[in-house]
C-alpha cells in the first residue's frame, strides 16, 4: 500500500513521463493519463487498500465505456495498443495470483504489476520515433524502481 505522500509523487512522477512520451499530441496524452487512472482506480478496488469514491469509479467507467475506445490516438494504433493492454491485463493478473506465493513468484509479481510502465515508450515510439521511446524507457524504469517487497 502507498502513502498519500508516495501517491502524489507517483502521480506527478507519472504526469511528467506522459508528456514526454505523447509529445506534441494532446490526444496522446490523454490516452496514458486516462490508462494510469483506470489502472490506478481498479488496483485500488481490487486491493481494497484505498477508498474509492462514487465519482473516481464512474470518471473511471466514463474512460472505459467512451473516452478511451473514442481517442483518436487509441483509434489510429489500436492494432498496436490494444497487445500493449492485452499484456498489462495478463501481467497484472499473474502478479496478483502469485504475490502471495513463495520468494521466486512473488519477485516476478514485484515486476510484473509495473507492466502498464511498458506502454509508455509505445507511445514515445508512435508520437516521435525511436530515439524518444529510448528515453521514455530509461525515465520510467528509474522513476518507479522500488524496492524489492515494497
């Protein structure tokens, strides 16, 4: 569980890395903040470690059911994005089956719940080429590096 002090670095942690993934597309941008929200909201939910309220729940159902199948960006490189999502879900899904588990799975699920990291440099790639998706890759590996068991 995070403190609120690690939650408000994290999400301005998150905030910068956005920008500097999606560029100059604002629609870009949209995607990977309303993709950390949704991600965000739902572990809380599942972990029940966090309070959720009625409005964070349907900011979160309103990204699901239109914004993000109706972005642009999402639209032109669903082809793309939607592995991305198919690989985060899969991840996330194995981290929390296998955090309880014995010292080897639970230092694949300490790895695997960042997976939604991975779509970031996607995005840097799509919005401004390879040499950008390189620099989104280290920013966000050494911006959430954590510490084994936390």
């Amino acid at each position: 569980m995070t403190t609120p002090d690690e939650r408000l670095r994290d999400t301005s942690r998150s905030l910068e890395i956005i920008k500097h993934a999606a560029g100059v597309e604002k629609a870009a941008e949209d995607y990977l903040y309303m993709l950390c929200r949704i991600t965000r909201v739902i572990d809380d939910l599942y972990d029940n470690d966090q309070t959720v309220s009625r409005e964070e729940l349907l900011e979160v159902l309103e990204y699901l059911f239109i914004k993000l199948p109706t972005n642009s960006f999402y639209i032109s490189n669903q082809d793309v994005l939607i592995s991305q999502h198919l690989s985060m879900w899969n991840a996330w899904m194995a981290a929390n089956k296998w955090e309880h588990g014995d010292a080897l799975e639970q230092a694949y699920a300490h790895v695997w719940r960042d997976t939604i990291h991975e779509v970031f440099p996607i995005v840097a790639l799509l919005t401004q080429g390879h040499e950008q998706m390189k620099k989104v890759s280290e920013e966000i590996r050494h911006a959430f590096k954590k510490e084994y068991g936390d």
